[in-house]
C-alpha cells in the first residue's frame, strides 16, 4: 500500500493530498528514512509524522483498503508520541 493512502486510511492525516506535502517537505519518515508518498508500506513499517503540533511514531499492523474509525486505531500502534508547544 502507498504511504500516503496508508495515512489516510488510518487517520494519521485527514487529507491524502496533506500526507502526501507532508512527504514531499520531509516530515515523513518510513523505517528511519525520509519518505516519498508512493513508497510501500508493510505490516512492521516504523513511520514517523512530524507535525507542527506533535511527533509521533507508529508501528504498522493492518493494511486496509477502506477503514472505520474502529477498524483506523487497528491498523496501527503509538510506539511513541511528543507534543510541541
């Protein structure tokens, strides 16, 4: 699955358009590289979002093509989170 479809799904960022920025200006890392929004994602990936107001790391559990709010916690989990202030 594509790292910024993967966002959206699960989400970790509400617009696929705004995951796919977020790549683009390097806020986004997959496995502790800087990612492009067309990279694959895999069950196990470590992904790491740098917002304006947190830094958070997640694990990858589930691909889902479509996802409920229920099903979206699933497909990850919080390995670490860090607000900003």
């Amino acid at each position: 699955m594509r790292l910024d479809k993967f966002l959206q799904v699960s989400r970790l960022v509400k617009r696929r358009t705004w995951a796919r920025e977020m790549c683009l200006a390097g806020r986004v890392s997959l496995n502790g590289r800087p990612a492009r929004p067309a990279s694959t994602v895999r069950v196990g990936d470590l992904i790491r979002l740098d917002t304006e107001w947190r830094v958070i790391e997640v694990e990858v559990r589930q691909l889902r093509e479509r996802a409920s709010a229920e099903e979206a916690r699933q497909m990850y989990t919080v390995v670490s989170s860090e607000r900003r202030e």
